[in-house]
C-alpha cells in the first residue's frame, strides 16, 4: 500500500543529502546511459555492414582471373590466366542443382557512350539475364536483357539511373539509341542499385552480342553465381564456402594454374565475407555489454555503499524503531525503498537522455560501417528493469544489516 509517512521519509532524506543523492544517481543514471548509446553504436555497425553487403545479392560468389605468379608443371610464372565460355558452360552443368542464379560477364573497357551530344566513359558489360539478381538491380524503366537478346544477338542495352541522368536529363530514355564505342545500342531498360552512383553508371548488354561486337571471341572476364537458399545462415555459408573451393579447384586444374596461386585464379565470396563482419560485430557489441554493464555495476555498489551510510547515520533512529515494537521487515522495507527510488529514477532518466540522443542524432550518422545508430526500446527498458532489481540487491544487504541491529546497541551508538 502506498504509505505517505514512508515516502515523506524518502524525500526529507534526500534533501538533507542533496549532493550525495545526486553523484549516486548521476552514476547510476551514466551507466545506463552508456550501456545504450553502446548498444545504439553496435546496432549502428550491423546496420552499416548491412548496408555494405545490399550492393550485391546476399549470397553472391565472384571468380576473377589475373596473372600466375607460380611456376608449375613446367609452365613459367608471367601468364595471363583467360576464362572461356566452355569454363562457365562446365561449371554450369556441374552445379546446376546448387545454383540459383549464374552469368559469366564480359567487360568492354573504356566504353564511351553516346546520345546526340551527351557522351560519358561507363563501365560497359556484356551478361546473362540472371545478372539482373547477382547485381541486386532494380528496374526504374523498361525491362531488363533476356534470353532472346542473347540467342539473336540482339544490339540492347540497360543502363544505369546515372547513365541515364547524364544521357537524358529527365527525358525518355526507352527506345531511344545510344552509341558504345561508336556502334548503336537500343535502350530497353534503366535499372537502379543499392550501391548508389558508382554501380549505376554501368551499361549492360547481351554476353554474346558483346563478344561479337567488341572482339571478344569466346573469352569472358569474370563469374558470378549465386547459391540457392538454405534453411540456416550457417548451412548457407558452409555451402557456399564449399562450392567456392570447389570451382577455383577445377578452373585451377583446367587452366594449369597452382592450387597456391590466388592471384591467377581469385574468388569472393559474400557470404563467407559477411559472417567475418557479423561475428566482428558480435565481438564488438558483447564488448559493449561488458563497459556497459561494469559501469552499471559501479552505480549499484556506489548506491549499496550510500544505503550503508545511511545505515550508519541512522541506526540510533532504527534502534528507536525496533525499541517500539518496529519489525525487521518494516525496517529493511524502509531501506530498500529508498535505494529502489534512488536507482529507478536515475535509471529512467539515464534510458530518457540516452534515446533521446539516438533519435535525434542516429538518422544523421552514415558513415562506413556505421548507419543510424539506434537500440531496440524493449531491449533498454530491459536493462532498467534489471537495473532496479540490482538496486533492490544493492539495498538488501546494508538494509538486511540494519534489521539485525539489537535495539540496546544502537541506543548506545553515537
């Protein structure tokens, strides 16, 4: 029930000790405040890492080929390594139960593009319909390369919103012709990405109409698949780690190429990339935990360590209590009041600033790995709550101490 005299006893307690009160709740309100501006970082990092990995599909796997830099089965260090569209068909044939999407990419370099007198240097690549996925493309116009394009050799481009916005201004872009390199291309689609400015000033066309136009015979310059889903992140990143190997394996074995020699035949693997930075930020946010909850831990036993001053300051009045018949329980209620005061109240205002904070300071922080630090309001109050019930903790013992006091010995205390 709630008991005026008690709290009257609270308050008058408070003012008599202004300062004090204050430290104690300012390190308990510090704690909190920390512990969440810590957690809101680390959610921060996730959502930046995140944000990172959207440029492409989640589960994307890359192989890229360079220069051997080891001499093997009598074969000198020095050659270029070429991928052949037999090399994509194989692998294709091989893993068709594993993929889910898959092109193999020619890159046409320099590529000047032309509409009336609007011209620009892009990146210009030759692909497989399912490049749409791989890239993480969205179209904003049009549509994107399909298979008829490829089988007829047909001369279409998709060009990315930076293209166009070069190209065209606000215009019509569909239908319109557009010269690569001085040859006309037709655009069927404009297409945005995740990855902003730098993945959408490229122009895609069909694979084979590249190597045709551009001389590129039957050799491409990179893969891309990806895996279909799994019912596990980890299960994903085991499949996927395991499928990696496994191509660079038989391209090195096709190619003569070292099985040590990354630099002639390399991979990526987006999957296994992201399970470094997640288990990175799992470190990291449990490191927040641990200064978060250590400062706590220091507000509780600053407030343990006030309950037993109090104690202390008080026991000719809690000897006088018991001496008119006050029972144990009544005087380690009295204690733990106070402390359970002290510690919420300080708390909540440490989770008020703290929120307050990342929502007014959170939507503007971008930077690498770092985007719009926020906390999870359960998770925070959360944290209160065990805050207050680690107060109660900090309060039972000087208060459970108080109630042990022989009513005799503290009448005689000075």
């Amino acid at each position: 029930m709630f008991n005026i005299e008690r709290w009257q006893e609270i308050f008058d307690t408070i003012r008599k000790n202004k300062l004090r009160t204050f430290l104690t709740g300012l390190s308990v309100a510090s704690g909190i405040f920390i512990l969440v501006v810590l957690l809101g970082f680390g959610q921060g990092m996730t959502n930046g890492v995140a944000k990172e990995f959207e440029q492409d599909a989640t589960n994307r796997i890359a192989v890229w080929t360079g220069v051997t830099t080891v001499e093997y089965k009598g074969l000198n260090p020095g050659r270029f390594i070429e991928l052949k569209n037999e090399d994509y068909d194989l692998l294709i044939k091989k893993y068709e139960d594993d993929i889910e999407f898959k092109s193999s990419v020619f890159r046409i370099w320099n590529g000047i593009a032309t509409y009336k007198n609007e011209s620009g240097n892009y990146r210009v690549e030759g692909v497989y319909p399912d490049y749409q996925f791989i890239e993480n493309a969205s179209l904003s116009a049009g549509r994107f390369l399909n298979y008829d394009d490829h089988n007829g050799n047909e001369k279409v481009i998709v060009i990315g919103h930076k293209v166009y916005r070069d190209l065209f201004g606000k215009k019509e872009a569909i239908g319109e012709q557009v010269q690569i390199s001085g040859i006309n291309f037709k655009v069927v689609g404009v297409f945005t990405d995740p990855g902003g400015e730098r993945e959408e000033s490229k122009v895609f066309l069909p694979l084979s109409t590249s190597q045709r136009v551009f001389a590129g015979g039957n050799t491409i310059r990179n893969l891309g698949f990806t895996l279909k889903p799994q019912r596990t992140f980890q299960q994903a990143v085991r499949q996927s780690i395991i499928f990696t190997n496994e191509i660079q394996s038989f391209l090195q074995e096709r190619h003569i190429v070292a099985p040590e020699d990354e630099s002639a035949i390399d991979t990526w693997n987006s999957l296994e990339e992201a399970k470094r930075y997640y288990d990175l930020m799992d470190m990291i946010k449990l490191f927040f935990w641990v200064v978060g909850i250590c400062t706590i831990v220091a507000g509780v036993v600053g407030v343990s360590n006030i309950m037993l001053i109090i104690v202390k300051e008080r026991t000719k009045e809690i000897g006088i209590r018991k001496a008119i018949g006050a029972q144990p329980w009544s005087i380690i209620g009295m204690i733990l009041h106070e402390s359970i005061f002290v510690t919420a109240i300080a708390g909540f205002l440490g989770l008020i600033f703290s929120m307050a904070l990342l929502e007014v300071v959170g939507p503007n922080v971008e930077i690498d790995y770092i985007v719009n630090p926020s906390v999870n309001f359960n998770v925070a109050l959360t944290t209160v709550i065990v805050l207050i019930v680690a107060g109660a903790l900090a309060g039972f013992f000087p208060a459970w101490r108080a109630a042990r006091i022989k009513p005799i010995d503290a009448l005689r205390d000075e």
